[in-house]
C-alpha cells in the first residue's frame, strides 16, 4: 500500500471517534463502546476496511472491530466511516501482538484474518498473524464456540497456516483451495482490497475457518 506519505495521520487517528484512543481500557468491557451486549466480531490487520464495512452494513446485530498497525492505512478507513458512519464498526491503531491485553478470555465471537502479510523468512514466521504464537493469543480472547476465517492468495502462507492450525490442535470446519470456485463457501463472501486484487489477476484464493 503506497500511503507512506501520508501527513498527519496520527493527528488524524488521535482525533477519530471511530477510534478507541485506549483500548486496554475496555478490557471486559467492550460492549460499553456499542451501548449493547451484541456479539463482537474482529478483523486483524483490516487495512483500508472495505471488508469490515461491508460486513458491518450487513450484520447491523453484530459489533466489528478493525484492527490495523499503520496509521497511513487506517486513515483510508476513518474516511469512509466520515461517509459512510456505521455505529456497530469501530478501529484500533495496534499491533496484534498486544491483542490480550485489549481483550478478555471469550469476549470475541470471531476472527477475520484476510490477506495477512506472509512475511517469507522464516526467522520472521511468528509474526504471520495465522502461526501458532498468534493462534495461541486467539485462543485466548475467543469465545469457546467461536471461529477463526483466513482467506489469503498465498499458497505458502495457507500450508504454513494449515500446519500452524494442526500443531496448536484446531480443527477446520471448512477449506477450499479456490474459494471463488466453491459454490458453498462463496456464498456470503465480501471481497476485500487485496482480494479484489489477486482475484483479478487470475490468482486463486484460499480459504479456511477453524476452531478448537
Ligand atoms: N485485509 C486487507 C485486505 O485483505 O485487503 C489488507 C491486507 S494487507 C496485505 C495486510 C494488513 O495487515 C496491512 O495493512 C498491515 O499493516 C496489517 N498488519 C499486518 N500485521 C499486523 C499486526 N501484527 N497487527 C495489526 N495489523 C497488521
């Protein structure tokens, strides 16, 4: 994403109402920031958020949270929001390496990962949002029924995923290997920035959802 030059970003971000500024604060408490007790729903790494606003606008009895690392990218997201204000979606500015210390143990319904960075080196593998030093977090905040959905063009990030998954002892409930093939899992699906992307480059899309 070239936004790296972005001015004022923080500025910005620091000012948005659809950011929670202090978001250990909320800790067990997040239905405080919807004024409701409905299901919460995240995305990690969410970038400019066509995914999760599209999801948001559909599922209005679920509340969604954005989680993004860089300030440049959430901006994008903050301004559709200034559009578009949709009251069941609101964004952290993290790295998801703190994520327990934002949630509490079941207070998440579901997890989106989608498009996450493949960070090829193997020296860097914890940091791929699906390994197992990550999945280990989501064990955490997740409720007990609840469910991860990964979605990648990476063929090597998906078989690292796919080992990850079976070495931290989740199942899968359902997985394609072209997601734009299968009747069955498409049905529902929101295309995301990156999606759209590879997509329409002819690359196939994976897709898993798990849980424990
Ligand atoms: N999900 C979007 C999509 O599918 O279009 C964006 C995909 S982009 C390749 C990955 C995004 O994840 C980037 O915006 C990056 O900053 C963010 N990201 C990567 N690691 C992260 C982390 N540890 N915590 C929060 N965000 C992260």
């Amino acid at each position: 994403m070239r936004l790296r030059n972005v001015t004022g970003s923080r500025e910005v971000i620091a000012e948005s109402r659809f950011v929670v500024q202090e978001p250990t604060m909320y800790k067990g408490r997040w239905n405080e920031v919807f004024d409701n007790e409905n299901p919460i729903q995240i995305e990690i790494g969410m970038g400019k958020g066509q995914f999760l606003m599209e999801l948001a606008t559909r599922n209005p009895e679920i509340n969604f949270i954005g989680i993004e690392k860089y300030s440049t990218v959430l901006l994008r997201a903050i301004q559709k929001m200034e559009v578009q204000e949709l009251t069941n979606l609101r964004f952290i500015r993290m790295d998801a390496e703190e994520i327990c210390a934002v949630f509490n143990c079941g207070e998440i319904a579901k997890i989106y990962l989608n498009f996450s960075d493949p960070w090829p080196k193997d020296r860097h593998a914890k940091r791929r949002l699906p390994s197992r030093q990550f999945l280990a977090r989501y064990n955490q905040i997740l409720a007990a029924d609840g469910r991860i959905a990964f979605k990648t063009d990476n063929a090597a990030l998906f078989d690292f995923a796919l080992v990850e998954q079976e070495a931290a002892g989740w199942k899968i409930e359902a997985m394609t290997r072209d997601l734009h093939h299968d009747k069955k899992m498409l049905a529902g699906n929101i295309m995301t920035e990156y999606e759209e992307k590879f997509s329409g480059l002819g690359n196939p899309i994976y897709k898993y959802i798990i849980y424990r």
